[in-house]
C-alpha cells in the first residue's frame, strides 16, 4: 500500500496528493508533475516508470537535454484535480513577471529511489506553487492531515516555507485562515528547542511550534537530509510530528489544543493549496519538497505511522548534484566564454565587479591571475560537499558569489547566506562540445552567463536584462581549461 491507500484504510483519505519523486497510490499511474523546457517552450509530463512506482526521471533528462527545464505542473494524484502551479500575486508579489511566482528547477533536488532517480522541487525565495480554487480541502473549523517529505538541510528564515491549507485571494484575511506545515528557522513568531530548523504549523499571523505563541520547548530542531513532517488539525486539536525520511519511526511534538491566541480556535480555513509560500504569498523562503498529501478528517497516530513506514520503504537518498566535465579541488581554472564573437574572453574579475575579458598566455600576471579561480569544495552546508565554490587566484579568501543575480567577487563573511551564495554546481555545458555550464546552487534556475560582457547568474529568459532567452546556451557554456595562473 501506498500513502493516499493507507489513508484511505484509515477512514482519512487523501484530497490531495502532489509528487514529483513517485506515486502516492499503489495503482497510480498517472501524470506526476509537467516540465516546460526552455529551448523551445515545450511541456511534457513525467509519469512513474511503472502504476505505484518511482518518477521516470530519466524521462525528463532526455526531454531536457541541453536545455533548461522548470517544474510547471504539479499534478494532484487524488483525481480531484487539485493541481499546483505557478503562484499568482496576492497581498505580496512574486519576482516573475505580472506579480507571478518563479517556477521551479527541474534539476535542483536530484535524488534516488530505491536506486532509481528522480528529482524533488528545489524552492529557492521567488519560488511559489499555488491552486486557489481546490476542491474537498477543509474549510472552517473541518479537521485535516498532512504530511510532507522534505530536505531537512535546505531552508531559511524567511517566509514560508509552507505546504498546506491556505487562503483563496492570496491574501492574509486573518489568525486561523491557513494550516500549513511549515519547516525553517524563522524565529518572528515561533521557535522550538535549539536553533532550527522547526516543523511548525503556519495558522497565519503565526508559526506555532505548539500551544504557545513564542517559544515550545517539545519542538526539537530538525534536520535530517530527508525529512517527514506532518502537521494536522481538528476541532480545537492539533499535532507537530517528525521522523527522519530514511529510517525509524514518527515522534509527536506536540498533540493537544489550539494556540492560546485568539482566532485560532475555531479554525476558519479557507482550503486553497500552497507550496514554498506563506498564505499572503510571501515569497521569502526556500526548501525542497518531495512529496506530500492532504487528507480529509484526522488521522490516527497509527495511520501515520503506517505512512512513514512506507516513506522510509521508498528509500530516498542523495543523488549527485554536479556532471558533466570534472573540475578537481584545489586546481585553478579558467572558464572560457563559447558564444561565436567573445571566444578570446574569459570569466575575470575587475576588484568586486565580474566580467569577461580577453586575456592570452601573453597578458601581463595580474590579468592571468584575474582571469583565474582556486577551485574548493562548495561552501554550503546543504549542497553536502558537493557543488564547488571558486576563490579568486588574487584575492585569496575571497569568492565568486551572486548578489541580486549579478556575480561579484567578495570576501567570505562566513555567514550561511554568503556561503550558499558562493556555491554552485556543474554540469555539461547547455551548448555541449565538452563545455561546462555553471549553476547557482541555491538558485538552480540560474547559471553563469556573460552578458554585454558582463558576469551575471541569469535564467533562461525572465525579468531581468541579462535573463534574456537569446544566446542563453552559448552565454552559459564555458570552455574549461587549466587557470592562467
Ligand atoms: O503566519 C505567517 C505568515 O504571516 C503567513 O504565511 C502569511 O500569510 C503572513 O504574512
Ligand atoms: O543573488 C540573489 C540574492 O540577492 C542573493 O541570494 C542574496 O544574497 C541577495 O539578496
Ligand atoms: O556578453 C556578450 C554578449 O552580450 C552575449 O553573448 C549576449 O547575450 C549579450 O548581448
């Protein structure tokens, strides 16, 4: 049996039911999610390989291959067509444009199941999935579940990391209009034991690690590589769970009344369905989802328990996050640009400001060293020593890293931020000839690309200037060679 099958045997079936990484019913077979790939703005949908079974990963590499692929589609596998998509603006607006959402990476949270690979929802802040007008989600005071499998090693302290029950206009409308789970160390409502990661409830105007409105110290932080969380409510009930994704059993940490605040009890949910945003579409926030469900009624502990028995059956584990040419740590690089027109330029750096410049084997040092990077292990805690960061060959101490999607060079201030900032992962250049494409960690839409000879980490089409569509591939495949210096 499945999740939404166990569910279902408990008397709480699933209203919802939103995988990219496998089906949530033993005789699904179904769409699971739709890419949109940007080379010619196709769409496919993803199916599992077999009814019950893991994401035909490979399936979205061959449709994506040289070419970038977003999330566009995730499908509800409970047949009341309660799909997730790109969010619309509410009380907040998205980066994209119109107010809208970013779409997810195809490729930011590759994973295998059981040995086969598939690939989760990277949420980078911008990211949103949203379906205001979902049907047989609690509303009022009516009692759900839900759970989610997460990466408990990627998150932020902005807001909110969400997956739940949500308001209809995008917008805040008031204390008990959303259940949510939410997971990240935002500290401006609640907080648990320690120093986050929490599973919270997000009720809105509110993260509640329990029945208080600040602190809970049964709410232990929380950061297994693949994390269950559950989060569910009833009249003037609820509960926080736990488990570690990969192995062992659900811990409660918190199993009572609602929050001594008022309007939470009763609950007025709304039952729109959010993922990586708050209610009111804040858009702070970053994680990565796997799978998750909604269901109708409260479930038991028991049925629970079944549930992450199953999850910790599915055997998630971590795939690799870089392919294509190697780059070997601790040598220098330097990266080339391919586009016809600029191939004498290199990825350099003039002090703080990225950029190409031409440089030879007969360029004075300084140029050769400007045009050179140390490569290192990646700095962020979440890419798990994989992924690269690249410390200028002149300014030891200091790295490549993105600030408001342009590249700069700076000196590690050591703060988490700066760290995810300075990693990125590669992979074959988007171009192919052996070239190497170079992609933000965090951002895994966005890749190293010159523009107007200019450094910039830059989306396959979007807001930005040096987001435009045209020479993408070109602008973002490097040749790689042995650093000038
Ligand atoms: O409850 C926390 C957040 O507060 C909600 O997600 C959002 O709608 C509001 O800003
Ligand atoms: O480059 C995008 C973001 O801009 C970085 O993650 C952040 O440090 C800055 O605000
Ligand atoms: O960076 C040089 C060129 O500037 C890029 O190839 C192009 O995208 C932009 O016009």
């Amino acid at each position: 049996a499945a999740p939404c099958d166990i569910y279902a045997s408990g008397g709480t079936p699933c209203v919802a039911a939103h995988s990219t990484t496998r089906a949530l019913y033993s005789a699904f077979n179904g769409a699971l999610y739709q890419v949109k790939r940007g080379s010619d703005g196709a769409t496919t949908d993803i199916k599992p390989l077999a009814a019950g079974g893991v994401a035909n990963g490979p399936a979205q590499d061959t449709f994506c291959a040289g070419t970038t692929c977003l999330i566009s589609v995730i499908y509800d596998q409970s047949g009341r067509g309660n799909h997730l998509t790109q969010a619309p603006p509410g009380g907040f607006q998205g980066p994209e444009a119109n107010g809208y959402d970013n779409l997810a990476s195809g490729i930011g949270a590759p994973l295998t199941l059981n040995g086969q690979k598939a690939y989760g929802v990277f949420v980078s802040p911008g990211t949103g999935y949203r379906n205001n007008n979902a049907k047989g989600i609690a509303v009022r005071d009516e009692a759900e579940g839900m759970y989610a499998v997460l990466d408990g090693t990627h998150y932020n302290n902005g807001c909110c990391f969400d997956y739940g029950n949500a308001e209809t206009s995008g917008r805040d409308t008031g204390n008990g209009h959303m259940e949510t789970i939410y997971f990240g160390d935002n500290t401006v409502w609640g907080s648990g034991a320690g120093a986050g990661p929490w599973i919270m409830a997000d009720l809105e105007n509110g993260l509640f690690s329990g029945p208080n409105v600040k602190n809970n110290a049964g709410d232990p932080s929380i950061s297994h590589r693949f994390l269950t969380a559950i989060v569910k409510g009833g009249p003037n009930k609820w509960a926080i769970r736990g488990a570690n994704a990969a192995s062992g059993g659900l811990s409660t940490y918190y199993s009572g009344a609602r929050p001594n605040a008022a309007g939470y009890n009763p609950m007025s949910k709304e039952g729109a369905i959010v993922l990586g945003i708050g209610g009111d579409n804040s858009v702070g926030a970053q994680g990565t989802f796997y799978e998750g469900v909604m269901t109708t009624g409260y479930p038991s502990d028991a049925t629970e328990n079944a549930v992450q028995a199953d999850i910790v059956a599915a055997k998630y584990a971590i795939a690799p996050l870089t392919s294509g040419p190697a780059l070997s740590v601790g040598s220098s690089v330097s990266l080339r640009a391919t586009t016809s027109g600029y191939t004498t330029r290199y990825l350099a750096h003039t002090g703080a400001t990225v950029n190409t410049q031409v440089v030879s084997s007969s360029s004075a040092t300084a140029l050769k060293q400007q045009a050179s990077w140390t490569v290192r292990t990646g700095l962020a805690t979440a890419s798990g020593g994989q992924c690269f960061s690249f410390e200028a060959r002149d300014a030891p101490g200091s790295y490549l890293r993105h600030y408001n999607f342009e590249l700069r060079v700076a000196n590690s201030d050591g703060s988490k931020q700066f760290r995810e900032d300075a990693t990125f992962c590669t992979q074959a250049g988007l171009s192919g000839s052996g070239t190497v494409s170079v992609r933000a960690w965090g951002f895994p839409t966005r890749y190293f690309r010159h523009y107007n000879n200019g450094g910039y980490a830059a989306s396959n089409g979007g807001v930005h200037t040096f987001d435009a569509a045209g020479s993408f591939s070109d602008d973002v495949s490097w040749a790689v060679a042995t650093g000038f210096a």
